[in-house]
C-alpha cells in the first residue's frame, strides 16, 4: 500500500509540472540578426518596367533561410579586419596584369565615388561625369583620404568589391544571398509589389535621391549619401533598407535572358561563363539588387523590388553594400 501511494505521489507531482513545448527545446533558427524567411513560391521580375532584364520568371520555389535584417555596417565590417587583417580591393594597389595600360604612378589604391558634376549653362552634363576615381578612397574613407566613418559605425560599408563580400560571409560563417532569396525576402510577402511597402512611392520610407539627378538632391528623406541601418520602416519580414541606402550583391552572375530559371527550386545562375550584359559583352559581371541612394524618377529608378544592375566583380563603389543570409536546407518542389 505504501508503494501504490509513493508511486500515486510521484505522479501527481509530476502532472503538475509545466510541459516542456517544442519552441523551448529546439532553438530559433536564425541569429537575432537575422529574419526568418519562411519560404514558399515567387514570381520574379516585373512586367511593369521597360527594362528586357527584369522580364517575369514564373513559379519559383525558395526554401526557407534566415536573412540579416539590415545592411553589414561598417563597425561590423571593422571587426572582421580587425580579427583577420584582411585588405579590401580598394586599398590595394591595381594590378599591372588587369591594367596593363597604366602607368605605375596611376595604379594607387582607390575606388570609385559619386560626385555632383559641374552644371554649366546650355550644355549637356556628360553621360556618367558624376562618377570620379578617387585615390585613397575605401570603406574607412569613402569620400577620400579627407572622410572617415568616426561618426558613420551603423552606416552600411560601401566600397566593397564581390570578393570582399564572399570574405566576410565565409569569416561569418553565413553567404551571400542568391538573387531569388534577396528579391523574395525583399518583398516582405507582398505579391506584385513595386516597393518593399506597396506601390506608391514615398521618400520616407527609403533613402533615394529626391529632385534632378545628378546635379539637385533636396534631400528629403534627410540623407545626402548613406543612412544608419534602420532608419527607414522595415517590410513585414522585419528587413530594413531592401529599397535604396545601398545597392547590395548578390551570388548569382548577370544575365538579361532568365526563362530557365522558371518552375525551378532554389535557382541560381553560378557559371560566370553564362554572365552576359550587352552594354560590355565579354564582362562577366554579378546582380546587385535594391538600388541605393543615388536612384532617382529621372536617372536609373531601379529603387524597386525587381529592380536589378550588374556589376563587375572587383568594382567597389560609394553606393555598393551587402547584407547576409544563413541557410536551412532545400525543400521539395512540391510542397
């Protein structure tokens, strides 16, 4: 008899302890850093913008991932150079095989940056005049020698080439994201959106250039260049600055023509030998996605969700960032 109560005791006791739930023995998935995307079907693209490369490509499958819910900054890119010492392409010196034709005292390090051109009266500003090389520009002084980033810790890094990117992802254990992850995660759910809000635009939701490019910007989201992380509304999964602020890379090489990548899962254009952009045949080049500060209604307007540029790998420029993302496995394409 004093057994049969022992063991009655005992279970009482026990059905009076709190059940352990699911959610509290098995950890998030994602870093707090980052948002969980929880995948599912996509329609990249847009048939609402003139431009060939953003063509519709249907049914795309994505597998859930965590994504980082803003741009890498600039305090967390100088915590990576500060455990691994590693040399952005910007600050060193170009090389003699990649740029045969300079001579030795033009190949200082450098990086290009975006300057308002001189406007002069009755003349046309010249295609691309804003664009100037700058010696001794990078991610530590992103206007030139003169500029730092003291008062910019929670800015987005700019200046970064494709290979600086790849070398913090792989320090940080994570990756770049495929072009498929970005746009989707960039869209916040929203089926057919131009923004990463819905489809009108507003300049305080998005750090753009607002007024005549390139010569006036009213600044009327209160940025002239970059802006903190964060400072504009996140979409509804939780990300930050997918419109504008910066454009950001992605893994995928440019190509204008992507009908292959329909019904597919997970796709990704990973042979750089497919990169082709017509504007510099032979270059093969990677997507950067979400435009940056400098688009405007008048010059480029790729400050939207299927937005998309090419750019060459070892260009680092003032309006190129990055952000990260953590994967979770593949899905199958039947779900």
């Amino acid at each position: 008899m004093k057994v049969l109560i022992s063991l009655l005791t005992l279970l009482a006791i026990a059905l009076s302890l709190p059940t352990p739930t699911l959610a509290a023995a098995v950890p998030p998935p994602c870093p707090a850093d980052m948002a969980f995307i929880p995948g599912g079907k996509i329609r990249l693209g847009s048939n609402l913008a003139d431009y060939p490369e953003e063509q519709v490509v249907e049914d795309v499958t994505v597998s859930p991932f965590c994504i980082g819910k803003h741009e890498v900054t600039n305090a967390e890119f100088a915590e990576f150079v500060a455990a691994t010492g590693y040399i952005t392409v910007a600050e060193r010196p170009l090389s003699p095989e990649q740029f045969p034709d300079l001579p030795d005292d033009a190949r200082s390090p450098g990086s290009v940056v975006f300057q308002i051109p001189p406007a002069i009266e009755g003349q046309d500003i010249p295609w691309l005049s804003w664009w100037q090389w700058v010696p001794g520009a990078n991610w530590q002084h992103p206007e030139g020698p003169e500029s730092d980033i003291r008062d910019r810790p929670n800015h987005p890094v700019v200046h970064i080439a494709y290979e600086d990117a790849a070398a913090y992802a792989a320090w940080a254990g994570l990756a770049l994201p495929t072009e498929a992850q970005w746009e989707y995660a960039a869209s916040g759910g929203l089926v057919n959106a131009i923004f990463s809000w819905g489809n009108r635009y507003s300049a305080k939701k998005a750090n753009t250039w607002q007024g005549q490019f390139p010569t006036q910007n009213t600044e009327a989201d209160g940025y002239f260049r970059t802006a903190p992380v964060g400072t504009f509304p996140p979409n509804a999964y939780g990300l930050s600055d997918t419109i504008g602020n910066v454009w950001e890379w992605t893994q995928d090489w440019y190509t204008v023509d992507r009908p292959h990548q329909a019904h597919q899962v997970d796709p990704i254009v990973a042979d750089a030998a497919q990169s082709y952009d017509p504007r510099e045949p032979g270059v093969a080049k990677h997507v950067i996605k979400g435009g940056s500060f400098l688009c405007a209604k008048n010059y480029c307007s790729r400050y939207r969700l299927a937005a998309r540029e090419a750019e060459s790998p070892d260009t680092g420029m003032s309006h190129i960032g990055f952000r990260l993302v953590k994967n979770l496995g593949t899905v199958d394409n039947n779900t």
